[in-house]
C-alpha cells in the first residue's frame, strides 16, 4: 500500500537526513548552513520543549549526506541527535505532513519514541517490513519532545510492521510504547482517519 508518489509523497529513491540541536538559536543557522550545502529541501524546522531545535530536510541521498555534514560541522557542540537514512520509504513522507491517501482502517498499530530520530527510523523499518499504511508520524509538537506513529492495515500485517519498528526503537534504548488494536470502534477509526489528513487541525483552527 505504498503511496503513489504526488507532491505530498516523496519518491521512495530520496533520501531524509535530522539534526536534534541544543540551541535554537544556533539551529536556525545550522539550519541555512544545511540548506546553502546541498540542494535539498525542508521538510520541517521547529523548536522542541525544553529549547531544542529541529531542522528535518530530504533530497537525493548525495545531497542529503552533504547538507547533514555541513550542519554537524557548522556546531557540533550543538548537536544532540541526527539522522541520515540514503532511501527511506515514501509512505513516511507523506505520514509527516498528514498526507495520508488511506480510506479505511483496519487493524490499528501504534508505536511510540522517545526521540524524533528514532521515531523517523521505526516508521522507516515499520513501512518496509509489511504491507501497510502509514496514517500519521507526529513528532515532538505537543508531545513532549517525543514521536508517535500510527499505521494500519491487516491484523498480522500490522504486526509484523510493529515488530520491526519495535526492534529499531529498542536497538536505541528510545522505545516507550507499543500497542496493537485488532478491530478499533468505527468512531476511533474515523477521528484516526481525520488526524491523518490533517482534518483535526484544521477543524480546531477554525474554531473561535
């Protein structure tokens, strides 16, 4: 269940590198040194509670590797985290940006980190493993700093996919939780569903 590749879903070639800093400050300049190193793109930049910040970039792997490299060098008595993985799966981009084309929910599995760069590699290893949908990839906003993704697809597909991402998280010392629901009620299938295109947002947005 791969996404069709869209300007919301990155092709499955290209590549996603996050440097976690211990100064916000210093990580909105990492964050131009990264971009003017390579030709890549932002795919977020965000500060974290307690004053960290996050610069989250894609593009080809080549570029990816140069832009990671130059944001390092730029402070590395800054950098708390990173990542750099050369071919992650499509379906992560667009569970980032609530992008999700998935129409039903089956069998929910839900894994929780500890960190955003664990979270990043879970939902790597989770898409690649089994044959299901990724819904959501929440990272750090709102929830302390740490990463939660949501995917679902069937019973024993959800499960293989949870256990790799779990193997990943665990591998990190980062895991916090995971769960496993084989038939969710219809009304925690649709609010799932909302959340993953983003509706949820944007219904409280409107609100007064």
């Amino acid at each position: 269940m791969e996404a069709v590749p869209s300007p919301e879903t990155a092709p499955a070639y290209e590549a996603i590198g996050l440097l976690e800093l211990g100064s916000i400050a210093w990580g909105v300049d990492v964050a131009d040194a990264m971009v003017k190193a390579a030709p890549v793109d932002f795919i977020d930049t965000f500060m974290v509670t307690p004053g960290k910040y996050v610069v989250l970039v894609h593009g080809d792997p080549s570029s990816v590797e140069s832009s990671i490299s130059a944001g390092r060098q730029a402070a590395p008595e800054q950098v708390l985290d990173w990542l750099l993985i050369p071919y992650v799966h499509a379906q992560v981009f667009a569970a980032i940006r609530l992008r999700s084309r998935c129409q039903r929910v089956r069998a929910l599995g839900l894994i929780e980190t500890s960190s955003v760069a664990t979270g990043i590699v879970a939902a790597d290893q989770a898409a690649k493993a089994a044959n299901v949908d990724l819904l959501q990839l929440r990272l750090a906003r709102g929830i302390g700093g740490k990463s939660l993704l949501v995917l679902t697809g069937e019973l024993f597909e959800v499960e293989a996919s949870v256990e790799a991402g779990q193997r990943e998280a665990e591998a990190g010392k980062k895991l916090v939780a995971t769960r496993i629901i084989p038939n969710p009620h219809p009304d925690l299938a649709a609010r799932v569903l909302r959340a993953a295109r983003g509706e949820d947002a944007e219904e409280r947005g409107a609100r007064p």
